[in-house]
C-alpha cells in the first residue's frame, strides 16, 4: 500500500527492482517484491496518466485566458515549497512550512475572489476570461479527485484481504510492460531461495535489524571420563540442534491433552538451510546457481569448509503479528584447529510503517464535501507537481536508455524493499515477542551445541560457563595475563609499566576460570579475514 500513498517509496522500489536490473534481489522475508514492484509501476502509471490530464487542462486554459490562468502557479508555488519542507521532517522546517502553507492559501482565496468578482463585474478582467478561469480549476479540481478516487479503488480493490491472494487477478500483475514481466520471474526465483547472493557490504541485507550477535569460542578438550572421542563435525553439530529447535514448534502438553487451541507463533517456526554467496565475479545475473542442484551442492560443501566469502548457516525464522514482525536467527558453527567456534546472528524485522497500514482510511475518511475541499487545495499546486512528475518520469526513461544495465556485471542488492517500509521501532508487546523468541531459539541453540560436545566425548564445563555469562549479560574472558582490559559502558583502563593491575569490576561480570584459548564477543560481528574462497 505504501507504493500508492508515498512517492519516495515507491521510486525507491521502481530504481532499485526495475531500473537497476543487474542486482540481485534480497530475501524478502513475509512479501512478494513482485507484486510490490507490480504496484508500484501502477501507482506510477495512474500518477502519470493524471499528471498528464492535468497539464493539459493547464495549457488549454492558460491558452484559452491569455496566461491569466497561469497567476494561481505562484500560490501553488507556496504550496508544494511548504510540502517539500514539511517532507524534510526537521523540526526547524515546521514553522517556515506552516507559514509557506498560510501564504499560499491566502494568496490562492484572494485571486480566486478577484476571479469571481470579475465573472459578474467584468472587472479587472473579461468576463469570459474569468469564467474561463473558473471552469479550468473546477475541471482541475475533479482530476485531482478522480485520481485520489483511483487510488483508494486499488487499495480496497486488488490490495483488499478478500482479493490479494488471487494474485493471478491482480491487474497490476498482467501490466508493467515487457521488461517487469521480465524481471518478476526472476525476482521470485531469488527472493525466497535458499541460496543468497549478497553485497560485501550489506551481507544481511533484508534480514532486518541486527541485534546482539554472539561470537563464541571454546577449546576441544576430551573428556576424561568417556571412553573415547569421536571426531566432531560442523554438520554433526548443526544435526544435534536441528531437532530441538523443531521441539518448540509442540504445544503444551497440558493444552494439548484438554484439546485448547494454542495459537504461539512458535508452533510455525521455520527452519533451513542457505549459503551466502557474494554477487562479485559472477558474469550475468541469470546465471547465477539458483536451480535446485546448484543450491544443494554449495550447501554441501560450504556447511565444513568454514569460508570467508561463501558460508553457511542455519536459520531460523519466526513470524508474528501476521507476518509484519519478522525475527531470523542465523547460526553457524566451525571445528577447525581443535576449537569450536559458535557465531549467532540475531535480526529483527519490525512491522510495516504505520501509515501504509492506515492508507486504505486515510484516503476515504472526508465527507463528499471534506473531499472536495481536499481536492480544491491541491488545485494552485497540481500543475507545478504534474510538471514534476512527467519531468522524473522522462529521465527514468533516459536512464533506463543509456544506463547499460541489463549489461552491467551482477551486484548485490542495495537495499531490501521490507526494510525500506518498516516502522522505526515497534510496540512494548511486539518488543516482549522478539525477546521471547530470541531466548527460546537460542537457549535450544546452546543445549544442542552442548549435548553434541557430550555426545562426541569432549568437556562441555567451560561452553556452558561462557552461555552463563552471555546469559547473565556478561563477558567470559579465560585468560589475561600483563594485560588490562575495561568492560562496560564508559569503562576505561590503562596500565603502568611494572606497576599492579587493577581488578576493579568496570560493570560486566567476568568468568574467574583460567582456561587457554577461549573468548567471546557479544554485540559485534564476526571479524572476517582477507583472502579470497573458491565458491565455484
């Protein structure tokens, strides 16, 4: 809906998914961007379609008068000044827009008196150029009606709860023009696939909004009293949590027994596999690997080879609030050099930006006169925005034309259409449901990493300390010798050279074991290497 209600939005979508063809699309988690894209050009054809109407209206009148039609362009001008700098959002901009705002409006009701009393009067103008006058902002007025008319039609039409499954139906699907029917099978090839072409900047791009990523490490000690130790693989860990996640989705038993329904988002946790592919060096979009025999092979070998470029992870998703609040966590675990390392990537995708889920009532919420009225205010401005308009709608077309790029080499997704639309923060209970799912997903995460240590024949004491800490909100640190470190917000520390080290707790609670070669970092991403994989 936010491609009908705001502009920026929906040029954002159009360049992003249409115009820059050669990037990857990011996973859309809960959404079609098809049918987003699809909406959004017809958002854009009926905006075009009326800008059209209106600009000519405009110079058939100010043909028809003698440019006398043309003076109510300076009130208008006022007006889309006063709107571009209430756009701006800056508190300093509210009150130079406000006065913007008044100003227009005086100015529009003191031309339009003079217009009407010359249509009886004859004076200071002709009578038929003020009713000349008249009839083409009354003409004007009924355009700027009839396309808010036509858009709220679409919201409640195709975009209804009733119709938008029917997406054969849609008519914004069967438009759009070759290029869009081009693209949109190509869009839903890559949105939901397992397999992630990703921009080395932006590698979780339409995840949502990182929280608390845990980079965790512990040492691989056998454990004296197991008979012997199996090798331990990075499948056969992921193997071990795989099932205890799938637990969370049964209901209580209590409630299952009385025959209650039970309605935890928990219950349709979701659950795969993908591989992180970066889009550099791959020749043309559509070549990429997305066929199923592509995607299972790259699982295959990435799951144990611990790359920088291509990885794998587990991930886990849960959908709340009809799909408008989206958390994913991604897990992924390395035995290499007898260590394991555990890295869980946490994100949050909030729900959708409240005035798009308002728009269908933010459009039909007047009285037949309130909406005229509307209309009539749009009137002094609607030829500067139509001009406006055709204008970005001219050089989209020449930069389509001369941009190059269906030929330009393949680029990862810049930005995520989901994230685009979300709100900036969500409720206090939407906020108690990401907590709820993260401990959940990653206390299950934890005991199957522990019970696979246990099951291979290796000490399991000092992983469940380090998740203690994390728990706790703390930081494990196994070993310091000559060195001095400082935890916490504001925490700071030094050290004098032969002098005694401080063992002031700065905030955090640290771990009092010695064990070798362990560390942990919580709310940072994992440092990646340089180098280069092989990901072919």
């Amino acid at each position: 809906m936010g491609t009908y209600l705001d502009p920026a939005f929906r040029d954002r979508v159009i360049e992003e998914l249409h115009l820059n063809e050669q990037r990857f699309v990011a996973p859309s988690l809960g959404l079609d961007v098809a049918r987003v894209l699809a909406h959004a050009l017809r958002a854009r054809r009926i905006e075009l379609q009326w800008a059209g109407a209106i600009l000519a209206l405009w110079a058939a009148g100010a043909a028809l008068t003698r440019g006398l039609l043309l003076i109510f362009a300076l009130p208008g001008l006022l007006i889309v000044l006063a709107g571009w700098g209430r756009a701006r959002g800056a508190p300093r901009w509210r009150l130079p827009a406000s006065l913007l705002r008044c100003a227009g409006g005086l100015l529009s009701a003191g031309l339009l008196f003079l217009v009407l009393r010359a249509a009886f009067t004859g004076h200071p103008i002709r009578v038929w150029q003020a009713w000349a006058v008249l009839v083409t902002l009354a003409l004007v007025g009924v355009c700027e009606r009839a396309r808010r008319d036509q858009l709220a039609r679409a919201l409640t039409g195709s975009l209804s709860r009733e119709a938008f499954p029917d997406a054969a139906a849609d008519p914004a699907e069967r438009g759009g023009g070759p290029r869009f029917q081009r693209l949109k099978d190509q869009i839903r090839l890559e949105q939901h696939s397992p397999l992630v072409m990703y921009h080395e900047a932006r590698p979780f791009c339409g995840a949502g909004e990182a929280r608390d990523t845990w980079v965790l490490a512990v040492e691989l000690k056998p454990d004296d009293l197991k008979k012997e130790q199996r090798p331990l693989s990075n499948r056969a860990i992921l193997d071990s949590i795989r099932p205890r996640l799938e637990q969370l989705r049964l209901p209580a038993e209590h409630a299952e027994r009385a025959g209650l329904t039970v309605r935890d988002r928990l219950r349709r946790l979701e659950i795969d596999e993908c591989v992180f592919l970066p889009a550099e060096g791959e020749r043309s979009r559509a070549e990429a690997p997305f066929h199923p025999e592509a995607v299972a092979e790259h699982c295959a070998r990435a799951v144990e080879e611990g790359g920088e470029k291509r990885r794998h992870f587990l991930r886990i998703r849960v959908g709340g609030w009809e799909e408008e609040l989206v958390v994913t966590v991604f897990v992924r675990v390395h035995t290499q050099g007898r260590m394991l390392v555990l890295e869980i990537a946490p994100h949050v995708l909030l729900p959708v930006r409240e005035d798009f889920k308002e728009a269908p009532h933010s459009l039909q919420r007047n009285t037949p006169v309130g909406r005229a009225a509307e209309a009539a205010l749009h009137v002094p401005g609607s030829v500067l925005m139509s001009l406006y308009l055709m204008g970005r709608a001219v050089m989209y077309v020449l930069r389509m034309l001369t941009g190059g790029y269906a030929q330009a080499l393949p680029d990862g997704p810049a930005l995520s259409v989901r994230e685009l639309g979300s709100a900036p923060d969500g409720s206090q209970f939407q906020t108690m449901d990401v907590s709820r799912y993260l401990k959940s997903i990653q206390d299950r995460v934890a005991n199957g990493v522990r019970a696979a240590l246990a099951d291979f024949g290796y000490q399991t004491g000092e992983f469940v300390q380090q998740i203690n800490n994390i728990s706790n909100g703390g930081v494990h640190i196994g070993r310091v010798e000559g060195s001095t470190f400082a935890v916490g917000e504001h925490a700071s520390a030094s050290t004098t050279a032969g002098g005694p080290v401080p063992r002031e707790d700065t905030g955090a609670r640290e771990g009092t074991g010695r064990q070798e070669g362990s560390v942990l970092q919580k709310g940072s991403e994992p440092q990646e290497g340089r180098g280069s994989d092989d990901h072919e």
